[in-house]
C-alpha cells in the first residue's frame, strides 16, 4: 500500500464517520423533537394535574373541618355525659339517704 491508497482509504474512512456521525445526530433530533400535538397533551395533563391538586386540597380542608366539628361533638358528649353521671350519682346518694331515713322511722 503505497502513500496514495492510504490518503484514499484514510479519507474514505473518515468520510464514512462522518456520515454515520451525521446520520445519528440527525435520528437523535428527529426522535427528540416535540411536536403540537405532544405540548397540547402536556398542557392537558399539566391542566388535570392542578385541578385534582385543588381538588385533593378542598379534600383535606374539608376533612380538618369535619374533624374538628366532631371533635367538638365528642368533648361537648362526653361533658354531658360527666354531668349525667354526676347527677346520677347525686341521685342515687340521695335515694339511700331517703331509704335509710324511711328505715329509721319505720323502726321507731
């Protein structure tokens, strides 16, 4: 192989790279390239994506709310419900008192 086949070969060779390296970048941006349709779509799913947010958010506000309404229920039932005991066992004291003082002039 003398000096001129191997400027031949050497510049085939580095042709032939180039066009492969040209061939790729041109796949690479023909496959990454983002059309109409796809930003349209994206826009859409970035539209759904904040309204459940709101949605999700409306949610908890709501549950916090409730929870507290029903918090409030259950201390105000349980006050009542101390209160009833209380009276109940005003209630059941004085009974016996009336009971021992029935017994006590029964006995007399």
């Amino acid at each position: 192989m003398d000096r001129t086949e191997f400027i031949i070969v050497t510049t085939l060779v580095l042709f032939a790279t180039f066009l492969m390296g040209w061939l790729a970048s041109w796949l690479v941006h023909r496959v990454s390239q983002v059309t109409h349709e796809n930003m349209d779509d994206l826009d859409h799913m970035a539209q759904a994506l904040h309204e459940a947010e709101e949605s999700r958010d409306q949610a908890i506000a709501y549950l916090h709310q409730r929870e507290a309404e029903l918090t409030n229920r259950l201390s105000q039932s349980e006050a009542e419900l101390r209160a009833a005991m209380e009276g109940l066992r005003d209630a059941r004291a004085e009974a016996e008192d009336l009971r021992a003082y029935v017994e006590r002039i029964s006995a007399d």
